[in-house]
C-alpha cells in the first residue's frame, strides 16, 4: 500500500509588484512541498485573499498602497489568530521588525535573501516556529535592551526629517519650542547621536518611519 504525499503547503503571495509576485510563485511551485494558490497586490486584497482562501502561510510585503502590511497582519490575525505570516520586504530595521512581530507575524525576511532561505522560513513558519533574517536578528540583538522612541518623538522626529524648524514643530504638534527641544535631546540619548541629521538617518535605518 502506497502511503499518500502529504499536502503541500498553500502559500498567499502579498505584494504590490506584479514581477515578483511571479517570481516567486514560479519558485514555490517547483516545491513539491509547496503551492502557491493566491495573491496580492495590497493589504485590503490580502485580508480579502486570507479569508476566502484560508492559506497555511501568507507571504506579506510591508509597504503597500490602500493597506500596508502591518495592518493587513493585524487584520488577518483578528480573523484567525493562528494565521501564520512571513513578512518579505524589502526594508530593513529592527524597529520596522519590531511593529510587524508584535503585529503578530511569524517571521521577518529581506527580499535578496538567497531562494533557499525564503523556502526554508516558509517551512519553518509552518509547522509553528519563527524564521528572521541574520541581519535583522543582530540588529534586534543590538538594540533589544534600547528604550524605543515613543510616538511623540517619532512624530517630531519625522517632522525634522521633512525640514522644519523647532518653531514649526511646535505649531504642528500643539507643544512649546522647550517641550520639542526636549523631546530632541532624549531622541538624541536614545539613538546615540549628537545632532538631527544623524538621528534622521539612523532613525531611517533601524525603521522607525514608515517609508
């Protein structure tokens, strides 16, 4: 008697490029283990793809017109807490990495990571273990006893990023000239930075601005 293979593992596919969407479809299907039965192009479309399909693993982009993918995760996993979800993305960050782990995601990949590794995370999501890429396990590992930046300071954070003054900040944030200059010097603190350009551009690197 000839034992039947088990079924494959149905993956949704969320991004917002047609090219890669097929890309890594083709690659899924070349898997014996593995079935690429759905995509999508946005956040909305997957929450939408998630429930009609009910998929063993959903592949999710981050940075998606309509609905981004963190949002997507949180709505996913409202609709089937054991949802099991691979982030896929092109952005680095451990902050960004933070926001779609708590979001409920399962794992957190870089698009030129090497086709092996996608395809070992999506085996390891599934049977119920995490999959992260080494880069951002060190980055998380780096940072993980910093203090994060609050969403106040992300906010005036984001407005020096845009080119405005403290004055300007203030008026935008209903706050005092003091009140931002105190907010920059304990973002300062938490970055580890002397002034507002470098604490743009490491803020922009470890991800807490959404791009």
């Amino acid at each position: 008697m000839t034992l039947a293979a088990p079924a494959p593992i149905r993956v949704l596919i969320v991004d917002d490029h047609q090219m890669v969407r097929d890309g890594i479809a083709a690659l899924l299907n070349r898997q014996q283990d593995m079935a690429a039965v759905g995509e999508a192009a946005d956040g909305l479309e997957a929450v939408h793809q998630f429930r009609a399909l009910s998929p063993d693993v959903t592949l999710m982009d981050l940075q998606m017109r309509e609905m981004g993918g963190v949002e997507a995760i949180k709505a996913i996993r409202g609709l089937a807490p054991g949802a099991r979800i691979l982030v896929l993305t092109t952005y680095p960050g451990d902050a960004q990495a933070v926001r779609a782990m708590r979001a409920g995601a399962a794992g957190y990949l870089l698009k030129n990571c090497i086709r092996r590794e996608l395809i070992d995370a999506i085996r390891s999501v599934h049977t119920g273990r995490h999959a992260i890429s080494p880069d951002i396990a060190h980055d998380l590992a780096a940072h993980a006893l910093d203090e994060p930046l609050t969403d106040r300071e992300v906010a005036v954070l984001r407005l020096v990023a845009e080119g405005h003054a403290n004055k300007q900040i203030g008026r935008v944030l209903h706050l005092s000239t003091d009140t931002i200059k105190a907010h920059l010097k304990t973002i300062f603190a938490k970055l580890g930075v002397d002034d507002r350009t470098h604490a743009v551009t490491v803020a922009t690197r470890r991800g807490f601005f959404e791009r």
